[in-house]
C-alpha cells in the first residue's frame, strides 16, 4: 500500500520508477521529521506546564532518567536512521547502476545547448527521442565548461564534466515530453540551457528514426573516422604491430609499463587518445602521437563507440 499520491500538485510528475523510490524515501524521511517535530513540540508545552514554578520559594529537584528510557530514546533513532541508510544506499545504487540491457546514447553539452547521439546514427540538439519501457544510458561529456543534466521528472542529476564521461541512465514508463535542465551556472546563458527528453511508444520512436534523413550507425561512422586518422595503420590484430590491439579492449584490464593498472572504459579510451603518453600499455613504446586537437568531440564518440563495438 502507498501512502503518498501517484501524482502530487507540489512535486514534478513521475516518469519512472526510480523516480517513485526517490520520493517514497523523501516522504518517510519528511514524515519521521514531522512525527518527532509534533512530539518535541508537545512535550515542551507539557513540561513547561506540568513543571513550572507555582510559587517564589519553590526549589525544583533534580531527577535522574531510568535506564530503561534513555535506551529507548536512543535505539528507536538509531534503527529509523539505519533503516533510511540502508534504504537510501539501496536507491542510490539503483539510481548509479545501468542495466546491462541499456541503449547508449552520447551526449555533449556545450554553452548553451544539448547535442544528442542516437546509436542508429540520428543527432539531434536540445530534443532527445526515446522509446517508452527501455533502458536508457547517457554518456555525457562537456565541450567547454561543468553543466549538469537535470530531468525534475525522471529524479536523475548528473554533472557534465569537460575532458571526461559521466553516465547518467532511467527508463521512462510513459509517453510525454519532459524538460530538460542545466542545474550547473555555466555562464551569462545559464537559464535558457533547456532541452526536452520527448518519450514515444516503441513504433513510434522507430517510424520516427525511419522519417528523416538515412542514418548510419555509430560505429560504422566510427570506423570511418578510424581509417581517416590512419589509427588501423598501428593498431593490428598482428603480433609485430607497432600498437596493441584494440579488438575485445573495452572493460578489460590494462596493465602499464609502470606497474599500474585500470579498466579501458570510455575514459581511458579517450585519454589514450588525447594524451597517449599518459599511460604507456606493457610492452609497446611510445609512437603514438597525440591528436588532442585534431578530432572534436563528436570524433572521439565515434570512435570510443567503435572501439567498444570490436570483440573477439
């Protein structure tokens, strides 16, 4: 049983159901605060009444506490606390978590707009299409300086960071158009940084991709721009190639001449990319040169999508 509205005049509708764990654990935190508020507020005007001085020459005496009742004071705040840690670890990892099924979708911020990359090829600016009842994971990064992706409807924030990726994911249940904002003073244009995530049915959302211009997919596009940098000239699935293989790569271990190691997510990939000297893979020297420069950031999400598409 719920004992908050579905839909609520003083709060944003809710498109998803992180949104709906988001506001329960707000409500049961507001309505413990009310239930120990009133309590306080009650007991101050009892004591303060059933205990005041009657008479000039009246001495208080002290009184001590049993031990029973400071037990009781203290473990009933300790286990609602633990309950609402517990409570809202167990969303925020839900909140932090992509499922494994998500859609990719790239997104760049830049003063001051929103750029969207679909998977299938489509781009948009400050309107992004999604299907209904699918899992959707935003990989987002900055062309210039912090935003912050903000959908009050989905109850998903994230910063958007120049020179790295953030992931940001939700999954909307119902079709409708929600406003996208920037929640992260970005300049004199702050304010009008808006956007709109337009949720749509499944067949809507694909005779909607079917009705512009003929889409490539990212990572066809990415191989492209991958031949174009001459990248395949270095990176060979051949033993004596002068750069390693990138084929099975992403979410893989790397190991670094210097004894480091880290995962090749979207981040490592682009700085191995900007700044190859960086980290120098086991085994390899340093050739590469860096292209900080040469490609742009719709280049490098093409090619980090690329190069997470190349499995064994």
């Amino acid at each position: 049983m719920k004992f908050w509205p579905e839909q609520s005049p003083l709060f944003p509708e809710r498109a998803t159901e992180i949104a709906r764990e988001v506001d329960a654990i707000y409500f049961f935190g507001l309505g413990i605060a009310t239930i120990f508020s009133l309590l306080i507020a009650v007991l101050v005007v009892y004591f303060a009444v059933r205990y005041r001085r009657r008479h000039p020459d009246e001495v208080g005496e002290r009184e001590q506490a049993p031990a029973w009742l400071e037990l009781v004071w203290s473990i009933i705040p300790l286990g609602i606390l633990l309950v609402m840690f517990a409570w809202g670890a167990d969303v925020f990892f839900k909140a932090r978590r992509a499922p494994a099924d998500a859609v990719e979708y790239y997104v760049t911020g830049k003063q001051w707009m929103w750029k969207f990359q679909h998977p299938q090829g489509a781009r948009e600016i400050n309107d992004l299409h999604v299907p209904v009842g699918v899992p959707v994971k935003l990989i987002m990064t900055s062309e210039d300086v912090i935003h912050s992706f903000w959908v009050p409807e989905f109850r998903v924030k994230m910063d958007v960071l120049p020179g790295r990726y953030t992931t940001l994911w939700f999954e909307v249940d119902r079709p409708g158009i929600y406003r996208i904002f920037c929640n992260e003073y970005c300049g004199v244009e702050h304010s009008l940084m808006r956007g709109s995530v337009i949720a749509m049915e499944p067949a809507d959302y694909e005779e909607w991709l079917g009705g512009g211009q003929p889409l490539t997919a990212l990572t066809r596009t990415g191989e492209q721009v991958f031949a174009e940098k001459t990248c395949n000239t270095c990176h060979k699935d051949e033993a004596a190639a002068l750069g390693p293989s990138l084929t099975g790569l992403f979410g893989t271990e790397r190991e670094f001449q210097d004894g480091s190691r880290t995962i090749a997510d979207e981040n490592y990939i682009r700085q191995s990319i900007l700044e190859p000297r960086a980290h120098l893979v086991m085994g390899y020297q340093a050739l590469m040169p860096t292209f900080q420069g040469q490609v742009d950031e719709e280049e490098l999400t093409l090619l980090i999508n690329y190069i997470k598409s190349l499995q064994d």
